[in-house]
C-alpha cells in the first residue's frame, strides 16, 4: 500500500481526522448502552439518559431478541431482559420508544442475526409517529462475521446470514439514506482478547467480505459504502489506542480508493462508534474503573471518533446503576468541556511516538490482511478457524503475563485491597420474564393468525426466490409476527450453523 502522510485533518488519507474541525465544529455523540428487563423500564432509563444529556441511544437486547428466540421458548428460559431488553414484537418497540421522537435523536441498536427484523420494527414504529424515513439516523450492528470469529451469537450459516446483510443494504440505501446500514466490529474482537493490530486487520477485513458480498449481489460501491460504520474498543494502553484509530483511518481509506476504485468522497471516510473496554473492568475496586474509563475515553476522543460509550464502573458486577451509568456519561462530559482537547484536530499529530506508533500498527495490520486474502478472504478464514485461533493465542498470552505479574492490573494482582468493596448491585425482577411471557400470549390470541402465517410464508417464499428480504419482514412486523417466528421462517430455508 502506497505511504502517504496528510498534514491536515480531513484529507486522504484521513490519518488525522475524516473533518477538518473535529470537535471544533460538532462534538461527537454520546451514548450509553442500555436496556434491561421489560421495554417500559428500558424506556424509563433513556428518558433518564437524555435528561442527563446524552445525544443518542444505544439499545442492548438480550440473548433471547439476538438469536431470535421468543419469550417461551424453552432455550430462552432465565435468559429473557437479563442482558439487555426483551423485544418480542412491534408492541413492545413501541413501548420501548414511547415518548421518544425517533426522527429527533439517533439510535444504535447492538443486534446483528435479527437486525433486518429489529430496524423494520424500528421503522414501523417511527412510521406511526409520523416521521419521514428520510431523516431517521442511526445504526444497526448487522455484523454476523465477527459473530463468528469472537461472540456467538448467530443464527445462520454465514453465507445465506450475508446474503441477509446485503438485503438490508439494498433497501435501506433506497429507504433509510441517512441510516448506517452496519457497525462493522472490532470491539467484541479485541474483547475477545486480540491484540491492537488485530483488532484493526480483522475488522477490516471483514469489512472486503462485506462490500465483495454487496458488490456480488449487484450494488455500486459509492451507492452502499458511504453508509458503512465501524466500532472499536478503547482498551488500556494510551498512545497505542489513539495511534490504532489513526492507522485504521489510514488503512481503510486506500482499500476503499485502490482496492475498490470508490469514487465519493464519503466512501473513503472510516466513521466508528467506540466503546471503552469492558474486559478491563474489575470487580476488585470497582471505583477505580471510573479512572479506566476515563483513560479509555480520552484516547477515543484523541484518537478521533464519531460516537463514544463510557462503561460503567459496575459492569464487572451486574448491569450499571443509574448513579454508576450517570458517572460514565459525566466523564465524557469532562473530557468534552473541561479538558480542552476538543479545541484541536489531532492534538497528538507529529508526536514521534504516536507516529512511529501509527507505522507499526499499520504495518503489522496489513500484514494480517495480506495473510487473509492469501487464504480466499475472511469467510473463507473463518471457515477454518484463522482469526479465532489467533485470538485465542493472544488472549492466552496476555493472561500469562497477569498471572506472572508482567502486566500489573491494579487491585487484582498488585495494590490489592483487604477489604472487599460493597457496591450496590442492579438486580432484574424475575417476574419480568413470566410478563413478558404472558404478554407474548395475549399477542398470539388477539391478533390476526391467518394475516400472520401469510406473511411468513412470504418470508420463506422471498428468502427461496433470492429475493430482498426486507419487504416481507416490514409485512411480517406489521401484522404482528414475533422476532422468533420471523427467525424459524429463515431458519426453514437457511438451516442454523453449528
């Protein structure tokens, strides 16, 4: 890849900054990842959240909404509102955003296998409202490959679960113009215990799966690649996070110029959602946490980023408080309007270390992209195990060096405390489940049955005929079908990957 160094903000390619002003102009937008229990008490925390001055939601679904498994299902039992919100049908995405103008405030839903399922909900519902599809912004993961390599949560094979990806694509490119189609994720990556230069590598080269896949079905590259988004981890090591999010900037830019011969200026742009890491937290001293999350956060503003999620310092322990998730939106706040970095575009531009840092990151990444392409492309590397097995390799070394004490955590293997910490702890209602159960059932017996197993039909006749999927899902969720029997509809011709 040809070397090229911009002295300024907002030029290719994009090292410093994708906007010439930065922060100087428009800060970035602050979210905080919620959702927990039944949809009333999700939406009773984000009319809390914007009170206290975040900019836009971030919805977290629980695992039962993510595999697309309905409230009764016996694999969905213990499971339903524990990790995030329960969304069963259009009735509860309506409650989940009662009061709340979709078409005044940006959404980031966390789904990826149902996502096609969960944005046509969310769209029916800002349809009700009266909004113009037009202006709805936000952005749905829709990441099913990193699913594979790190999380685990698909449903699936991968190639019809692409195939699905470029659906949602098509569509929301002719309705949705302002809506990020997918948050392309490096996160769960480096969670899942990669490295930096991984973290970069595997995620961008999922994103060639993404766009060759696009491109395969038909689609121009600048009719689709403005609309991709990206999100990253802000882990512990300072310099080396901001230098990440700039050798990233630096590395997609020429694949999207050379590789893919885009065009727009836009297509260009490495635009990302960041969150800080949620591996560091520690249940030991969980105050201190506040101290990681702040460095975390410092180094995604520095480093660049468009959207930002502070975690709380109770994550290590359950679901955060409202005190604890109000202290994580403050800092960003801090850091926003104290600190005075927002003042400069790349305040670390020309630092040596943060240069040589960039080089190295760079370097070492495309090595892994190289590698990638060698072996036919990140599906086929999936397919035999590549990324996950590298993963696996650094999460096990990283390990070894907290246990011989060559990486000091501090409270766990170095500056221990005596006494443990009490901390308030966020507790779910266990009758949340059985109402959402009983809610489910009341939907089933009032709604109209033979209405709902048309649609469905539909479903599986579009997924067979390779027609956009989109189309009869909107039907599907209108007429009332739950997430889980939308999902056994593609799952009767697509099958579910082991």
């Amino acid at each position: 890849m040809a070397e090229h160094r911009a002295d300024q903000p907002g030029e290719f390619p994009y090292t410093r900054g994708i906007y010439p002003d930065m922060y100087r102009k428009r800060l970035w937008t602050m979210r905080q990842y919620a959702g927990f229990g039944t949809a009333e008490e999700s939406n009773r925390r984000y009319r809390f959240l914007l009170s206290q001055g975040i900019t836009g939601l971030s919805v977290a679904f629980d695992l039962p909404t993510q595999l697309g498994l309905d409230a009764d299902h016996p694999l969905a039992a213990g499971e339903v509102g524990r990790t995030g919100v329960h969304i069963a049908s259009l009735k509860d995405m309506e409650l989940l955003f009662d009061g709340i103008r979709l078409d005044q405030v940006s959404t980031s839903m966390t789904i990826n296998s149902t996502a096609a399922t969960l944005l046509a909900l969310y769209v029916l519902v800002a349809d009700s409202q009266g909004a113009d599809r037009t202006k709805l912004s936000g952005t749905i993961q829709n990441d099913i490959l990193k699913e594979y390599i790190a999380r685990g949560t698909y449903i699936y094979p991968p190639r019809p679960a692409m195939r699905i990806i470029t659906d949602v694509f098509s569509w929301a490119g002719r309705e949705l113009p302002e809506w990020n189609t997918i948050s392309i994720s490096g996160y769960h990556i480096r969670e899942a215990g990669s490295t930096a230069a991984q973290e970069i590598a595997f995620t961008l080269a999922n994103a060639v799966a993404y766009i060759d896949t696009a491109l395969k079905a038909g689609l121009a590259i600048d009719d689709f690649a403005p609309r991709l988004s990206f999100f990253f981890n802000a882990h512990n090591d300072f310099l080396e996070e901001i230098a990440k999010f700039r050798a990233a900037r630096r590395i997609y830019a020429h694949l999207l110029r050379d590789r893919f011969q885009a065009k727009d200026p836009r297509s260009l742009l490495l635009r990302f959602h960041t969150q800080t890491a949620g591996s560091s937290l520690q249940a030991q001293q969980p105050e201190v946490n506040i101290v990681r999350t702040a460095i975390q956060a410092l180094a995604a503003v520095l480093g660049g980023t468009q959207s930002l999620h502070t975690n709380a310092m109770d994550e290590a322990i359950g679901l955060p408080t409202e005190a604890a998730a109000t202290i994580a939106l403050r800092t960003q706040q801090v850091i926003a309007h104290e600190s005075g970095v927002t003042a400069y575009p790349d305040p670390f531009g020309g630092s040596h270390v943060i240069e040589a840092l960039t080089d190295t990151l760079e370097r070492d990444a495309l090595a892994y992209i190289e590698k990638i392409d060698a072996m036919g492309g990140a599906l086929t590397a999936i397919e035999e195990g590549y990324q996950q097995a590298a993963i696996h390799d650094a999460a096990y070394k990283y390990q070894k060096r907290i246990e011989s004490g060559d990486q000091i955590v501090v409270g766990v293997n170095k500056f221990t405390a005596t006494e443990p910490t009490k901390m308030p702890v966020f507790r779910i209602d266990p009758a949340n489940e059985r109402q959402q159960v009983d809610r489910l059932r009341d939907l089933r017996a009032s709604r109209n049955a033979e209405r709902v197993d048309t649609a469905l039909d539909q479903i599986e006749n579009a997924a067979r005929a390779g027609d956009n999927l989109m189309p009869p899902i909107l039907s599907a969720a209108k007429a009332l079908a739950t997430v889980g029997e939308i999902a056994t509809a593609l799952r009767r011709v697509f099958g579910e990957h082991r």
